[in-house]
C-alpha cells in the first residue's frame, strides 16, 4: 500500500479463487508461505522491491514469520 497516494500496488489472499482450491486450509503456515510468495511476485511486477513489514500486534512467530520469509525469498527486501 502507497500511503501517500492511498493506492494498494499489491494484494493476495487465500480466499482467491485460484488458492482456495489448492490449500487445505487458509490458516496455516502453508498458507501463510503460498501468500508470502504470491505478495513477493505481485509486488515485483510492480516495480516494488523494498516494502515496510507491518505485523501489528501479532508476534513474529508462525504464520507471521512463514509469510515474511516466504516473501524475502521472493525477492522483497524489508
């Protein structure tokens, strides 16, 4: 998300039709990998390589840090 402009540049969520259907469930760390990756390959067909991780209150641990790893390996720098 541009906060200056208000403009999202990338999304994924596991309720999209084309994840749905692969993943068992959409709360695990399977799922938190398969949208780490597909936010890292939107972003790059963006021209975004640098992103802020914003976890909230949630601790870096499980899901959190499956999804932050998974989208490093994609390529995004945080």
């Amino acid at each position: 998300i541009d906060d200056a402009k208000g403009h999202t540049i990338a999304a994924a969520s596991t309720l999209e039709k084309d994840l749905k259907g692969s993943l068992k469930t959409g709360a695990d760390t399977a799922a938190a990998v398969a949208i780490g990756k597909l936010i890292a390959e939107r972003a790059s067909k963006a021209g975004v390589k640098e992103v802020v991780f914003d976890r909230g209150p949630y601790i870096y641990h499980g899901r959190v840090k499956a999804l932050a790893e998974a989208a490093r390996e994609g390529g995004l720098s945080f």
